[in-house]
C-alpha cells in the first residue's frame, strides 16, 4: 500500500499518542484501589483495546517504499505530557482525580486528532475516514469520562 512521507508522519504521531492512551489507561488501572472502581477497570480495558485497535487500522498507512519511515514527531511534547503525566500523578489519588487526569488525557488524544486533519486536507479518503472514525470513539470516550467524573464523590 503507497503512503507518503507526509502522511505517514502524520499517521505516525497519532500512534504515538495512541500509545499514550493505552499507557495512560493502564496507570490508571494500576491506581484503582477499591472494589467499587470495577466499572473504571472495565471501562478502561475497553480503552486499551479499543486504541490497540486503532493502531493497527493505522499503522497500515504508515508504510513508505516498503519500510516505515523515521519521521521526527510533530506533535509538540504537551500533548504526549498529558497521558505521560499520569504516572506522577495519580499515586495515591482517588476516583474523581483518577477520571480528572483520564479525562485530559482524552482532551490530548482529541486535539491531536483535529490536528491530524487539520494538517493534511489532501490524505486519502480511507485514511479520513478511519481518522473521524477514531475521533469519534474518543469523543464518546471523553463524554463518558467527563460524566464519570462529575458523578465522583
């Protein structure tokens, strides 16, 4: 399948910021601590799966001549942070904080996604069409999320 440089980047920093969903995702299922967060370990998982899914939809198109190019990252370092965060700061946090970071993480996976069709008017319909596909389920995501956390004691 023909892929540009271009487009691969592109396809490229969504992984990653993928990637950072499902770490992100799993430091949070790492802090759960009590028995009543067994709808989040669920919700979560669901997550995980979900974006590993979404990766392997992507990582087709990311193929140049054969190869996956090395493309330097385009999306700027704040965003990553979001997820990456996670880690320092949900130690020791309860349910509303837990769903708090989760759902800037969410926010961080959305704006790159705008980004990404933002970017490239001219990517291949397949390829649009698989983006506002993702876009889509993290919007209901964060929605679920935000609901969630509104709900938290």
């Amino acid at each position: 399948m023909y892929t540009d440089t271009v487009t691969a980047g592109i396809l490229i920093d969504l992984i990653q910021i993928n990637n950072d969903r499902i770490e992100g995702y799993t430091l949070a299922l790492e802090n759960l601590k009590s028995n009543r967060d067994n709808d989040l370990r669920s919700l979560f998982e669901g997550y995980i799966q979900e974006t590993i899914l979404f990766n392997s939809e992507l990582a087709p198109f990311t193929v140049v001549d054969g190869e996956t190019p090395t493309v330097p990252p385009r999306i700027s370092g704040k965003l990553h942070r979001f997820w990456l965060d996670l880690k320092a700061t949900l130690s020791g946090h309860d349910r509303k904080q837990i769903l708090e970071e989760c759902e800037r993480g969410e926010d961080a996976s959305k704006k790159a996604y705008e980004r990404a069709l933002k970017e490239a008017p001219d990517l291949p319909i397949a390829i649009v069409t698989i983006i506002r596909n993702h876009a889509e389920k993290q919007k209901k995501a964060h929605d679920q999320i935000r609901t969630l956390r509104d709900e938290a004691d």
